[in-house]
C-alpha cells in the first residue's frame, strides 16, 4: 500500500508529529488560562520602550490595558499599529505577542498598541470588539502626545485577532469617527459557519480543530455557531458589503481550518473593490509562525507581511520614511 504523502511543509514537519490533538472544552480553558496568568512577561530589549496604559473602554465598560511598544532611536512623528492578540477569542493576553510587536517597533521604527480585550465566554460579543474600538480610537485621540501619523495606523492581528482586526475594520467604517489606513489579517478567524462544515480532512489540523472552532464560536457569539442570523460585526464574513475597507493582506497556511474562509474572504474584498494581497504558505498549520518562530518558514512568513505593513505604513508617494538617530 503506499504511503500517504505528507502534508506539512519539510521545515513543521516535526512539529506537526508533536503537537497534541485536542478540543478545547470549558475545563481545557480554565486550565490554560491559570497556566497564562503564571507566565512570567518575557523580557524586552533595551532598545525598545514597553509601556501598560489604561485606557477609556465602552460606555459603561471598565478602562482597557493597552500595552505600547515604540523603538527609543526613532526621531520624529511615526505611523502606527493596533495589534490584536489571538486565542480563539477565548484567552491569550498582549504578552504573548511581545516577541511580534517589539519586531514590528524594532524594523519598522512605528509605535505599536496592543490590546487586552475582554474575553469570552465571560464577556462575550460585542465586548472584545468594543475594547479593540475603545483602543483605536485612543491612539487617534492621542496622535499627537503619542508622536503618532494618524493618517498612518494601521490595524491587524493573527487568528481570532485578525477576525476581531477584519469586524473592526468595518466597525469603524460604519461609525465614520476613525479610519484605519491598511488591515493586516494572519490567518484570521473570520466565518463561524465554518463550524458547521463536516467536509473538512482534520488530519491536516494543528492548534486549533473543529471541536474547538465550535467552542470559540459559541462562546464568543452566545449561541451556536453557523446559524441564520448573527448581530451586525461579530461575524467579519458574514458582511454582505464589503466597499470601501481599508486595503488588506491576508495571510493563511494550506493545513489550518481557516484557509478556505480565508480565502473567500480575500476574494469578496478584492471583489468589492479593496485592494487585499492574500498570500498561501503550502503546509503550513495554524499558529505555526509561532510555534516554530525560527524555522525558515516562519521566518519568511514574518518577513513577507512584514514587508507588506511597511508598503502600507510608508509609501512611495505621501509621508516620507522617517529617519532613524544614529
């Protein structure tokens, strides 16, 4: 009989062959979440700022811990980035992107906040995405003090961070007070009808399976996923308008759950008029830049959007690239 072909790209390979399968349960997820409040912050260099503020939240809603980063040899006003962590919309904290969001200040010289949204299934939608709103309009707001080009932020974030990214593009759009220039979605979790799908090959999963893709849903929407009707924003793809967003990248790996809502949602952008470069990483799990941060994937993969918030943030045509001291 021959041998199945393996599907993960040669650099995940082994990290595919350890990974856990498992479903993320309500027991799993009091565990994780202990074991994250153990964690101790990672350390940052020198050469970075790193800063806790508490900002306004939602009307009625507590202040929202944004966590800052900016490079202490940059000189002068800078664009900006809101990141969003991921977590399935049901944990994760800004520490866990410390390692990305030091990058981005560090090689792009931009100010980057990082939100600590409330989560699910304590506080379920719409809370997270009005904290991520609270958040953005903060760094508006705060322009200014903060050295920031507001005609230069920039919004994005990785799994349920690029869903909360991609409702919170159009949020904003809607409300018309803020208007995020460019949206970087890495492997974002964007259509809960995805939960419902029985078509999907789960030996190709890592990370993040169906079972927990129903759980995150569930939790985040107060109902069971994939039903006729979902609340305006808490379901990126299930917009039927999509104009006049801002430009997107969107990036996804051919063994994650996500890749053909990903890809559809790419597609309706581009559909509707917004410019949305969707790049594929053959064999790639989700998480996996993660996961394995050094491997040559990861590492191009990183690099690519990357690159593609710098084009972004510093065209050839409009604010000139700032100058580093030094």
């Amino acid at each position: 009989m021959k041998r199945a072909e393996n599907p993960f790209h040669p650099d995940l390979q082994r990290a595919a062959r350890l990974i856990p399968n498992f479903t993320m349960t309500r027991p799993l997820l009091a565990v994780m979440q202990f074991l994250t409040r153990l964690q101790s912050t990672p350390r940052v260099p020198e050469d970075v700022a790193v800063e806790d503020v508490r900002v306004p939240g939602p009307a009625g809603a507590p202040p929202v811990r944004v966590r800052t980063y900016r490079s202490r040899t940059v000189q002068g006003p800078t664009p900006a980035l809101l990141w969003i962590h991921g977590g399935g919309y049901i944990m994760g904290r800004p520490e866990q992107d410390d390692f990305l969001c030091v990058g981005f200040a560090r090689e792009l010289g931009i100010h980057v906040t990082s939100v600590d949204y409330r989560l699910a299934p304590e506080h379920p939608f719409p809370a997270p995405l009005e904290d991520c709103y609270a958040a953005l309009r903060w760094l508006f707001a705060q322009a200014g003090t903060l050295g920031v080009l507001p005609e230069r932020i920039a919004i994005g974030g990785a799994s349920a961070g690029g869903g909360l990214t991609a409702a919170l593009a159009q949020l904003a759009h809607d409300r018309g007070e803020v208007r995020p220039a460019f949206q970087l979605l890495v492997y974002p979790m964007l259509d809960d009808r995805t939960a419902t799908r029985t078509d999907i090959d789960g030996t190709r999963l890592r990370v993040w399976n169906q079972g927990s893709n129903v759980f995150g849903w569930r939790s985040y929407l107060g109902c069971e996923p994939g039903g006729a009707k979902v609340p305006a924003h808490a379901v990126p793809a299930r917009r039927e308008d999509l104009s006049g967003l801002p430009p997107a990248w969107l990036g996804v790996g051919t063994c994650d759950l996500f890749l053909d809502e990903d890809i559809a949602y790419a597609r309706r952008l581009e559909a509707s008029g917004v410019p949305c470069e969707l790049f594929r990483v053959p064999g790639a799990f989700h998480g996996f830049d993660l996961i394995t941060r050094d491997s040559g994937v990861a590492r191009e993969f990183r690099g690519v959007y990357t690159a593609a918030l710098r084009r972004a943030l510093f065209p050839a045509h409009g604010v000139a690239e700032h100058a580093k001291a030094g």
